[in-house]
C-alpha cells in the first residue's frame, strides 16, 4: 500500500507526529508531505497528481477546505482533526466531509461525527516517556506554569495557587512571550517564581524541570492530543487542567488530576496533592496499556477503508440548537469574557 501523509509544516520540525508516522509506515510505503494547503500550489498539487500516486491519503492536523477536498479524485480519504483547531467547526461544518473517513483523539469530535453517522475511530494517545527520578527538594508544593499565550490571567492563576499551598513556582515563558522585566514577579507576595525561558536543550531536560514539582498547569484552554499534560501525569504530577476536552478525556477531577472551570475556581477546591499524584501516575500507565492494545484497531481501520464512506449521513439540520450552543460556547462567550477581562487563557 502506497500512503500519503500530509502534515502541518510545523511539525517538520517537532516531529510530534513520528509515533503516528511509525504505526502508519508499518502497513506500506509512505510519503509525507508538510502542507497546510492555503496556497494554490499545494492544492494543484493534490488534485492534478498526487492523488493518483498514492493508495490512501491521510491528513494529520490538516483539514484541507471540503471544497478542495470534494475535487480530489479519491475514494480513500482519512482525515485526523485535533480538537483545538477545530472545536469551533459546527454540524453544519463537518457535513461537508461526510465522504472521509475520520481518526479522533478526542471523544467529543468523535461523537459529533457519530452523531451524524460519518465514519470515526475514536482512539486515546498515550506517549512514551524518559524514565526518570525526581530531584526535588523538600522546599514546599512546586508548581509548574509554562506560559504559552501572553492572555494567560497570571496574577488569578498565582493567587490560585498560593492558595492551594503552593511556595515555588518554576514559570516557563514561551519563545514568543519573553519578557525581560518578568512584571509578575511582585504581584503575589510570599511566592518564590523561577523564570525560564525560550526552548529547552532537549525534551529530557525540559522534563527533569517538569519532574523536579508537585503541580503542572494546562498551558491551553483547549488541547489537541494534549502531550504536554499527559507527559505531566505519566511523571506523577497532579495537573491541573481546564474542564475542556481533551483534558477532561483523561482527567478525573479530584482523583488523578484537578479539572477547574477557571482559575478562581481552583481556590474553592479541596484535594489531596499527594494522593492525586500517585494516582496520576497510575492512571497514565493504565491508560498507556490501553493505547497500546489499541494499536491493531488502528491497522484495521486504514486497510479496511476501501471506498468512500456508503453510510446514510444525517443531515444537520437535526442538530442546529446544537450549533447554536456551540457557537455560544466557543465563540460568543469566550469573545464577551476576553473583553471583559475575565478568560484566564
């Protein structure tokens, strides 16, 4: 089997989708090509040849508009959405794809799709991680807060968790956030912030920061396959995330993580640290097992596909009040809270 891979550009250099890469190249050749298709030159190149090249065409993180998509001439389309790229794409929206088939890392994309009767295999990622022991100092609870939008509500979300008990704060600045005057240094008192910035080293490094706290907050309000806070369960921190998917997939509050509506929120609960965080480490490798045996479903799915999906879609006008909360939700509420100063992302 010949397959074609498409892929953000950005992930060239990430490489965050080698563990898909290395399921898919067991069934066949396979090809990537990083593409995000808002260029002419890209979309010729799908429609005019490779389509005809290839035996599967699988799109990773790359939703291509249902109009090119429609002008391909293929009967073997998969593609792979994250749910914070597309959390705001109504019923309406997906329909127009209803002749692909779909893998989801995200329950919720994946019953939206069900719901219409469009083909998904709904699967759950779990990562590898680096074996390593905890350097921690017994100084106190330790929180780490990786600063990924300059947005992030920093005097509610240090005030949270100096409430909760925090003493340390291992804060890491984003390439894009750096900030030589670190303004937030002063606006608790009696927490202690050590400021990193830019890019790690080496992904081992950037978790022995990780591993060295108690606590991890969610970077995002929304999440992809969420990496970052599952790499934090499988190290035994509690993370605390927001009540959004894909967190909330994997995230039991109060038992293996804290799940919080926003950041005041977080100050009117009452957890046990300690005991969340060896069950955090449980979960994840329980999860982990889970992932693995996963795997052949996979495999099942991609060679099975041998035509455009016969299904009899449902049409989405049964779900038009659901569009309507959807829209509320991720689009008018969140604009209404961000010009009032009160989303914490």
């Amino acid at each position: 089997m010949k397959i074609a891979f498409f892929d953000h550009p950005f992930h060239e250099k990430t490489k965050s989708s080698n563990f898909f890469l290395d399921i898919v190249n067991a069934l066949g050749g396979v090809d990537v090509f990083y593409a995000d298709f808002h260029n002419e030159k890209d979309t010729e190149l799908l429609i005019n040849k490779l389509c005809y090249q290839f035996d599967l065409l699988i799109f990773w993180q790359v939703i291509p508009p249902a109009s090119i998509l429609l002008k391909v001439p293929h009967k073997r389309i998969v593609l792979i959405p994250m749910y914070d790229a597309c959390c705001t794409m109504t019923y309406f929206q997906w329909y127009a794809y209803r002749h692909c088939h779909f893998i989801n890392f995200s329950h919720k994309l994946h019953t939206i799709l069900c719901n219409m009767r469009m083909h998904s295999l709904y699967v759950r990622y779990v990562p590898h991680i680096t074996t390593m022991e905890s350097e921690k100092k017994d100084e106190g609870l330790t929180a780490f807060v990786w600063r990924r939008t300059p947005a992030l509500n920093m005097k509610g979300l240090l005030e949270a968790l100096k409430n909760i008990g925090v003493r340390t704060i291992v804060f890491h600045d984003s390439q894009d956030n750096i900030s030589p005057e670190i303004p937030f240094r002063d606006m608790i008192e009696g927490l202690n912030i050590e400021y990193t910035n830019g890019w790690f080293n080496t992904h081992d490094e950037y978790l022995k920061s990780v591993i060295a706290c108690d606590i991890y907050v969610a970077p995002r309000l929304y999440e992809g396959i969420g990496m970052s806070f599952l790499e934090a369960m499988g190290l035994g921190l509690c993370v605390l995330a927001p009540n959004q998917a894909t967190m909330n997939e994997y995230i039991i509050d109060g038992y293996n993580g804290v799940l919080f509506k926003n950041f005041k929120s977080i100050k009117k609960k009452r957890f046990e640290i300690d005991k969340i965080k060896i069950q955090s480490r449980i979960s994840f490798q329980k999860y982990l097992a889970e992932w693995e045996d996963t795997i052949p479903t996979i495999y099942t799915f991609l060679v099975s596909i041998e035509e455009e999906y016969q299904g009899h879609c449902k049409k989405p006008y049964f779900f038009i009040l659901e569009d309507i909360k959807m829209f509320l939700k991720v689009r008018v509420f969140p604009f209404l809270r961000r010009k009032t100063g009160l989303l914490d992302y």
